[in-house]
C-alpha cells in the first residue's frame, strides 16, 4: 500500500490530467463508460470517471468494488458477462443499480510489481474484445502506470533536493525550526514518518497520526505541500501516452482514424 500512497494522487482533484486515458479506452473499446483509480488498504479512489449518475461519488469502500478482484493479478481481467461471473454475479453493481454486465480492468503495476490500481471500462450488456483491443489497451494502462511513476520520482527527487539545503542549515545553531522543515520536506519526498517525526510536526497541524502513531501528511500539509510545488500536479510527466509513436500508431488503428 505504500506505493500507492507514495503517488500524493489519494484525494487529489486531477481528472483532467487522467481524462484521456478513460477516454482511449471508451474509443478502443467501444464500451460506454471508462474509469481509473488508485486502490489502498481502505479504499478505491477514482482518478477518471464518467459514471452514469447513480455513481457520482469520488471514492468506494474498497470491499465495495469491483476492481478488489483484478488486484490479485498483473494480466487484465476481463469478464465478457458479469451475471454468468461464479463471484461477480452477486456484487451488487451487478444485481442492481447501474447494472453493469461486462467489465475489463487493467491493473496498473509499478516497475517493481506493485499494483497501484486499475483503468477499467465497463458495459451495460455483455460484449467481447478482440486480442489486438485487449493488447492496446492493456499498454495504455501500462503507460498511465509510467507516467504516475514519473511523477513520484521528479516530486521525490525536488523534496530531497530541498531536504539536503535545509539540513545543512540546521547545523548552524539557533535554527530549530529548520529541523521541523526538514522532516515535512522528507515526508513529502516519501520517506515513511515515524511517531518521532509526529511528535516533533504535530503542534504544526502539517501532519496527522498514520495506523501505527507515525506521520502522516494532513491536509493543511498536502496544501503546503502542493504550494511549494512539490505536488503531483506540479510535475509534468516525462512520457505521456501521446508521446509515443508505435503506441500512437496503434490507437489511430484501433479507433480507425
């Protein structure tokens, strides 16, 4: 779950940045509805989404989704008619309300085999895909995984950059706060908070305390974070699915463009 929480994307307002990868793969599908979200030990929340209005919400329980099941592996999942599924006959957003019927998750996984969570589209009768769309769209996903990738490596690499500057000014004496600047810098750059660092943060409301006493971002300390630019959104990624050439070649196949 670290790594997903290590992408800052978690509660983040960003749908325009992830609104083309539900779009390809409406198109490369041809199924009405797409969405992408990250998935913790808690919750799935939604990156991009065109949900019919019954959905409208920003974030499920994770034992409420559908995408609990295409965590377990890196391939696609893919289930033509969910009413036939041994396990998904009976979820709920089958049985009622949107009623959806075939569903294609693409897990995105991290270089290091990490699932952070899945681009997905959904249909409201059962439809089939062929190889070359399941191909297609199984390296979008793998290009949205880079592209989040990318981003947590250059907030990562600017947080550390600071971190180093400040520590070395708070080795000279009468600097007590830029020890406090340090560890929020290191918790903006990934590193895990320790119940220390809560301690030590706390009185200045940047952090909240994580599970297990340690510290965790808050949400004055995200705002802080993302106005010091070192945000997700304050990145620019270093690949998009638009920057490639066999990938763009395919999509304009596929979509018959």
């Amino acid at each position: 779950m670290r790594s997903v929480h290590r992408t800052g994307l978690m509660d983040s307002a960003h749908s325009d940045r992830f609104d083309i990868y539900t779009d390809l793969m409406r198109r490369l599908s041809g199924f009405p509805v797409a969405y992408c979200g990250l998935i913790d030990e808690a919750r799935q929340y939604f990156l991009s989404h065109n949900f019919p209005q019954c959905m409208q919400v920003p974030e499920v329980p994770r034992d409420q989704t559908l995408c609990q099941f295409a965590l377990t592996q890196p391939t696609p999942y893919i289930v033509a008619d969910m009413r036939l599924h041994e396990k998904l006959s009976v979820h709920p957003l089958v049985t009622g309300e949107p009623r959806f019927v075939a569903w294609a998750a693409f897990p995105l996984v991290t270089a290091e085999g990490h699932v952070l969570g899945t681009l997905c589209a959904t249909d409201y009768e059962p439809r089939h895909l062929t190889a070359d769309q399941i191909e297609i769209m199984r390296r979008v996903a793998s290009e949205l995984a880079l592209v989040i990738e990318a981003q947590v490596e250059l907030r990562e690499a600017s947080a550390r950059r600071f971190a180093s500057a400040l520590s070395q000014l708070s080795d000279q004496p009468s600097l007590d706060r830029t020890e406090t600047a340090v560890r929020y810098l290191r918790l903006c750059e990934g590193t895990p908070g320790s119940a220390d660092d809560y301690h030590r943060l706390a009185a200045s409301g940047l952090v909240d305390k994580g599970p297990a006493g340690e510290a965790v971002l808050s949400a004055l300390g995200r705002n802080l974070q993302s106005r010091l630019g070192l945000a997700p959104s304050g990145f620019a990624a270093r690949r998009t699915v638009l920057s490639s050439d066999a990938l763009m070649a395919d999509l304009l196949d596929l979509v018959g463009v």
